[in-house]
C-alpha cells in the first residue's frame, strides 16, 4: 500500500512529549500496587475467615494459644478488640464490590461518631458508584456504542483500610474509597484517635502550636527538592493551584515512629502522575 | 522472568507506539498521556488475565483502544473548554496530510481499523482480537475505509 507510506510516515513522527515516560512509570506502579493488594486482599480475607472459625470453635477468651495466634495474624495485629471490619464481595450488575470497612469496635462516643461517619461515607461511595455507572452506561449506548462493544465491561469498587500505626492509646487510620472504570477515583480519609481520651487528634496534638508552621516548611522544602536538573516539578506552582497552606481540614495519619505524614489528594496540589502526596513532617 | 517482568518490559520498550495509537484517536496530548498511563495501569492490574505471554501486543492494545473509546465517551459527555478540541501549538502540521487528515476524519471504528492495519501493521486476525469484533466485521470495517478513503483495494492484504 503505497498509499499509506506518507501517513505512515506523518503517524511514526508524531511528537512524543517528554512526560510519556512519568506517566508510563506512574502507571506501571500504580498497576503493580494495585494488583498486589488484590492479591494480598484475597489472603487476607483467608486468614480473617480462619481466625473468625477459630473463634466460633474454642472462644478467644477460652483459648489462650488462638488468642495468642490471632494476635501475631499481621493483618490483626493487637487492633483485635480495636478495629474490625465489614468485609465482603459481590458482583451485581455489572458493579464488582470489595468492601472492606473498618468498625471501631469500643464502647465510647467516639467510636459511635466515627463509625457513624465512616458508614455514611461507605454509603455515598456505593450511591455514587452506582449512578456513575448508570450514567455511563446510558451515555454509552446513547452515543451509539452497541451491546457487542459493550460486552462484559466492569467496574469495580472498593472500600479498603489501612492501619498507619497504633499503640495502646491511640490508633491511625485511612480508608480508601476506589471506583475504577474508565478512569481509576480514589479517596482516602484519614482517622487519629486516642482512645484513651475518647477525642479525635489534631496536627496541634501531634505537633504543638506551631504546627502550621511546622508543616508548611516541611512541605515547601520537599517540593523544592522535588524540583529536577531540568527545572522539572510534578507540583503546581502557588498561583497555579498549587501548595499554599495546611489547615484544620488537611489530611493526615500517624506513623509508627510518631511523625506526622500530611496528605494531599491527586490533583489536589500536583500533577495527576504524582498520584496522592504525602510529606513528612517531624 | 515471571510474568509480571516480561508485561513490564514489553510496555517499556512499546510506550511510544502506545502514544501515537492514543493521540491519533484522541488529538490531544494530555489525554493520550492519561489514556495511556491508564491503560499501563489497568494492565498490570489484570495481569492475571494475560495467559499466554506470547500474544501480549493484542492484549496490551485492547486495552488501551477500550481506554482511548471509553475517554472519547466520556468527552461526549462533558462539556469540553473550547481550547481543550483545537489542537495546541506545538502540534506539527503534517508535510503531506492529505491521507493522513482522510483517515483521522474517518469514523473512529473504521479508523482504528486503518490504523492498525497500516500505521501499526497488525494482522486482521490481531485487529479482530484487538477491537474484540468477529474478523468479517473487521475486514468489512477496512473495505468500507478503503472505500472512503478511495484508495486502491489492489493489493490489499485480507490476513
């Protein structure tokens, strides 16, 4: 086809911009991060099944060796009496759910408020999730797209935690809200209490009254180093949307070593490469 | 090399025929960076549907021609900032368009067909797994291109 050897030629000298490698770089992480975690979900969810036989069978109180073994369980950890979780999977409609939500499992008034507020973000997500994919499937074959084309098109959703840190007092969370179709959304929501005190942590709490201070140096000098020999940052600029300023909404979750990590979410502050960002403040 | 590696090299390697396929059904360069970056994502995701590592090429550009279609949807469906459509500064005239600008004004499912039949030399047995139509509809969809696009069906291979 003699034709086609000048559009071919047009085709193969289309300019590859300079970020193609980031963004394949990005995905190439996300998509391995992801993979793995479904992975470790599915063994997780074993293991939580097998502890919550052994419970039903001896009782975690009758048996000491259980309760020993179920604490040494990563993924339960000492939380054990702390944090449970609502977990499961199903498929309806074309929709794949993987819940797993976190229930703070105390007698307290705190318990009860964040637990009200977790269960009432797990039932925005689903609402959501659910009427963006009706949206898009009605705009799907409304633009013409036909059934075959449509074939066996999915979306999964997905509500997971992550347990940052913990000690006898106090406890660090973030839940994950995930709904992945044509583009991949994520939230996360970020949870410090102590429990001993029975109130939800502050950044002051963690780091005294000059926290916003403390923080906005931190975060300003980390993305100034983020800055490569080219002068390249995936960071917006100040007046460009970018960093300004923390402040009694912003996110954060506490390491195990004490450090606060504050957390911004994708495109929040940066380039949607950078993906979710976090910076350590000490 | 497990699986996981051989996906990884081959997307490595293949990124920037995966970019020109994107700009060349979504004519913009942030999009196709996000189509692309979304389709690489998705890949390692579902690496566990990759069965035979051999035929990774039509696996991979499945699904990124599903993620190019499901983002030209999704256009259709926000109102889109006027600058957003005109193709940005930096974008270089073709020398000799005229062809070019012929297949990109086709309908996007006879396009990609053309596409990849003479931009990205796929056989139609790999378009038919790659656009997940049966092969008659494919090659109906390249006549009807040809067709379109007045170009000599003479010598135009069928496999």
């Amino acid at each position: 086809m003699k034709e086609f050897g000048n559009a071919k030629e047009n085709y193969d000298n289309t300019p590859i911009p300079a970020g193609l490698r980031e963004h394949v770089q990005a995905g190439i992480q996300m998509g391995k991060a992801n993979y793995r975690r479904q992975r470790r979900r599915t063994a997780q969810r074993w293991i939580a099944t097998a502890a919550c036989f052994g419970l039903l069978l001896a009782g975690l109180n009758l048996s000491p060796s259980i309760a020993s073994a179920a604490a040494n369980v990563p993924v339960l950890g000492g939380l054990f009496q702390v944090l449970t979780f609502v977990d499961y999977s199903k498929s309806e409609d074309g929709i794949n759910y993987d819940i797993s939500a976190p229930k703070v499992e105390t007698e307290s008034s705190l318990a009860e408020k964040v637990n009200a507020a977790i269960q009432e973000k797990v039932d925005q997500h689903l609402a959501k999730a659910r009427q963006d994919w009706d949206d898009y499937r009605e705009a799907f074959f409304a633009t013409g797209g036909t059934e075959e084309e449509w074939g066996s098109r999915e979306m999964d959703v997905s509500i997971d935690y992550e347990i940052k840190s913990q000690t006898e007092e106090q406890v660090s969370f973030v839940v994950s809200f995930a709904e992945s179709w044509v583009s991949a959304y994520e939230e996360h929501y970020y949870y410090n209490l102590n429990l001993a005190e029975n109130r939800e942590l502050t950044l002051r709490d963690v780091l005294g009254e000059d926290w916003v201070v403390a923080c906005n140096t931190a975060i300003q000098k980390q993305i100034a180093e983020s800055v490569d020999a080219s002068g390249f940052t995936y960071f917006f600029a100040p007046d460009k949307g970018g960093f300004t300023t923390v402040d009694e909404d912003t996110g954060f979750y506490i390491r195990e070593d004490g450090a606060a990590v504050v957390c911004f979410p994708k495109y929040s502050i940066a380039a949607g490469a950078a993906g979710n960002v976090e910076f350590v403040v000490q | 090399m497990t699986k996981e590696d051989i996906l990884t090299q081959y997307i490595v390697e293949n990124q920037a025929g995966f970019y020109r396929l994107a700009y060349s059904v979504l004519k913009n360069p942030d999009d196709a960076l996000d189509a692309v970056q979304t389709a690489v994502c998705h890949a390692l995701e579902r690496q566990g549907s990759l069965r035979d590592t051999g035929a990774v090429r039509s696996w991979f550009y499945r699904i990124l021609m599903n993620t190019c279609n499901d983002a030209l949807r999704q256009r259709g469906r926000t109102v889109p900032f006027p600058e957003d459509l005109e193709p940005s500064q930096e974008d270089r005239e073709p020398a000799d368009d005229t062809l070019s600008r012929r297949v990109d004004a086709l309908p996007a499912e006879v396009g990609t067909v053309i596409k990849l039949r003479f931009y990205e030399e796929m056989t139609l047995k790999e378009i038919s797994q790659i656009t997940g139509q049966n092969l008659n509809t494919v090659k109906s969809r390249l006549y009807a291109g040809l067709k379109k696009l007045r170009v000599t069906m003479e010598g135009v291979e069928t496999l």
